[in-house]
C-alpha cells in the first residue's frame, strides 16, 4: 500500500496521499500503492450512474467523442441479446459500469483503474487498516501478476514466497489477461481461510504450487542489528511511523560508535512519499533533491528536496543501500537519490520500478477511480518506471540461495565497507566516479 502531502497553492493537485509504490496490495491497498487520494469527483468528471447522464456530464466528452457508435451498441444489445443462463439480465447501471470499466481498461495502464461501489468499499477499508490476507504485494512485469515482495513474518513468506515469483493461477484459476486489483480480490479473503497459488520461479522447469492460510496481518517497520563493525538497519515498509523509527535507530547508530552503515531496503515495497523524502533528509545535505514529479505535457515539475535533518556524513565507501527486485516506490526513491547524490553504494540488483503515482477520486455513486496522474524521476531525471533502478554494483542472489539463507548482497555489502571493492559488476551508467555531489 497515505497520508496528505502538503503542497503549494500552486500544484493543482493538493490534499492527496502519495505512496508506492505500487498496485492494489494484499495488505493495505492505498498503503503501498504510489497513491493520491483527492476529495469528490468535480462535475466535469462525475459520471451519474444513469442513462441520462451517462457520457453526457463533460462537455469535453461531447466534443471530443461521437457516442453514436455507443449508443448504437447499447440498442442492439438491448433489443437483441438473450441470456444463456436463467439469471437475470445485467441491470441499466451495471452495464454503464462495465462500460467506464472498459473506458478506464482501454488506457492500459496497470495502475489506471476503476472501481465499482463495492470494490471503493472495500478498499476504503483496507486504507483504515482492517484487513486480512496473505501479506505481499503484487504488480504487473510484462503483462505478468508478479509478486513485488512478501511481507516479513507474513503468511506468504511463511508459505515460501518470493520476489520475483509470478502467479500463473488462483485457486486453479488462470491469471492471464487478469488485472492486479481482480487478483487482489481473488487473493484476498477471510482470516483463517485458504487460498492456493500457483507460481512460476525463474531458473525452475515446473510451476510451483503454495497454499496460504490468510490471516490479520501485522506490518513490521524497521529493524537494527551489528555485523562486525557495521550498523545495519532493515527498513520493511515506509508508514507513518518510519520516519520516527529511522531517527530512533541512526539514533543507535551514532551512540554505537560505528562509523559503517547498511540501510537494507531488499523486499520493501514502499509507501508514504512523504516517509521517504524525511528518510533521505537523514543521510544528505539540506536542499537537495530527493526526487521529481513529472506530471507530463507544459506542467511544471514537483521536486522534493531534503529537509535539513542530516545525522552525519555519509559517502560511497562507509555507507551501502542493499536494493533488490523487491524494492519498490519509495524504495526507489530514497536508493535512487542516495546514490545520485554520492551518498551512498547501492548494491543488488534491479528495483522493481514502481514508478508511478495514482489519484483516488470518488465518483457520486460511491464508486472510485484510481488514476495515474504523475512519474517519479530520480534527482539526475531518471524514470526508474520501466526496468527499475540499476545497482551500483550488481550482486546477484538466485531464489535458491534466498530459501537456503545464503545472503551474497549482504556479504557483498560488508567485503565493500572492509575496503574490498572488486566484488561485482558496476552496472552500466552507475559509475561511482560520476556520481552527482
């Protein structure tokens, strides 16, 4: 799976949650998502549910759109279709909901989508926090529902999921051509109950079947420990309370008496983009700029810039940001920025790249539609979109090693903050002597 950001007068598009990165979620749907949430539709987007009004309420859609070949459509249909079951015909108001579904689907955009009555209701509901599921999120990768990350101490990680897997079926039925919120909502369900899984895993010939018994779920937020004489901090999510976890524990870091520090971000799907903006203000100078809102077209960028919070000095050799596939949105954010910036040595692989940011606006007959209105770019206007961020230095880590506990991206990590920097491949256009200071 937000919270409001505060914007200028300026920017058009005020009082909306920012989050992740990504996709409607298992866990909180808004939570991770890259989500805006504004207040009700304005009139020339509202869309009355009935026939009247239907395609009628914007004078944009008049001028722009012939609706003839629409209605025409609509007549036959209702003049000539004839049920092949004994259920009763599609309602007046149903079929103008498949038809702004269709609307919406035509846009192809995984992010971009519509939301009838029951499905807004639902997911105002995981935005409050009462849900239960399976705890992962999921987005699209060429088409595919891929699993972005499973939550620490989740059912789904208990149950053996990974970055990367991507579910092929639900409870036996195919994903293909399925969109991330209809298998979300296959997906999700009662605590207790159980829903099957089937995935395929890169570098295996069969697909792999797991069974997950949903439950409440519990998101974690940060954790810290030692390795020899490095500070490690595991940051899982980026909620409300990341913020006051991350001073706390670069709190533990200076009292520590360490010098060499590793922010793991590995499996961290995102969340607040105010959270992150705060989390990169720790580790760089006053003013700089954390990330670009690029709306498209002649509108100006929103760029974000660190708050004047910096702990301590960071640099490329006493600092690493572990990132992996399973890093996402406001992941990207905060590796991308320390990196630019030559704060920091990301080392990994490949982020997700979950780019994008979404607007919820209300409809008046209580459905929603969820909009992409924006792109993240790194400080350096880097669209990490499509592809995801690239390491500093590439460290592979096959799901065989991640099952059997091997971590070579944290060994990685410390061999780098001994002084030992042969060891990887430095990713193409991330050379660290040009870094931005």
């Amino acid at each position: 799976m937000n919270e409001d950001n505060d914007r200028g007068e300026n920017n058009k598009k005020s009082n909306r949650l920012l989050g992740i990165g990504l996709a409607m979620l298992l866990v909180v749907a808004a939570f991770f998502s890259g989500m805006q949430v504004g207040g009700d539709a304005t009139d020339d987007l509202a869309l009355d549910a009935s026939l009247l009004s239907f395609f009628t309420t914007s004078s944009r859609a008049d001028s722009e759109a012939n609706l003839s070949e629409f209605w025409r459509v609509w007549n036959i249909l209702e003049d000539k279709f004839v049920t092949s079951t004994s259920t009763d015909s599609l309602s007046a108001d149903e079929r103008v909901m498949g038809a702004i579904a269709g609307l919406v689907d035509s846009y192809d955009d995984p992010y971009t989508v519509y939301l009838p009555p029951e499905d807004a209701e639902q997911f105002a509901e995981d935005i409050s926090g009462n849900f239960s599921g399976v705890g992962m999120e999921v987005g699209t990768r060429q088409g595919l529902i891929t699993v972005i990350a499973p939550l620490a101490d989740s059912p789904a990680e208990n149950a053996g999921v990974l970055a990367g897997d991507v579910v092929v079926r639900i409870d036996g039925e195919s994903t293909d051509s399925m969109t991330i919120d209809e298998a979300v909502q296959l997906i999700r369900g009662e605590q207790g109950t159980e829903v099957e899984l089937t995935v395929y895993r890169e570098g295996e010939q069969e697909f792999r079947t797991i069974n997950i018994v949903r439950d409440v779920i519990t998101i974690p937020t940060l954790e810290t420990e030692t390795k020899g004489d490095v500070f490690v901090i595991t940051l899982h999510n980026f909620n409300a309370l990341s913020e006051t976890k991350m001073a706390e524990a670069l709190l533990e870091y200076k009292r520590s008496g360490y010098n060499k520090l590793i922010l793991d971000l590995r499996g961290n799907p995102g969340g607040f983009l105010k959270s992150s903006v705060a989390i990169a203000s720790y580790f760089l100078p006053a003013g700089k700029v954390v990330v670009r809102e690029n709306f498209g077209g002649e509108v100006d960028e929103q760029i974000y810039r660190t708050e004047g919070k910096q702990v301590a000095e960071f640099n490329s050799d006493n600092f690493v940001v572990l990132i992996d596939n399973g890093s996402a949105s406001a992941s990207e954010i905060v590796a991308g920025s320390l990196s630019e910036h030559g704060a920091a040595t990301t080392i990994g692989q490949n982020t997700f790249g979950k780019g994008s940011v979404q607007e919820l606006i209300k409809l008046p007959s209580g459905a929603s539609v969820k909009v992409t209105v924006a792109r993240w770019l790194t400080p350096n206007g880097v669209s990490f979109s499509e592809g995801g961020l690239e390491p500093n230095v590439l460290i592979t880590r096959t799901p065989q090693q991640v099952m059997d506990g091997e971590d070579t991206q944290m060994d990685a990590a410390l061999d780098w903050l001994s002084g030992n920097q042969d060891i990887g491949e430095v990713a193409i256009g991330n050379d660290l002597d040009s870094l931005v200071q």
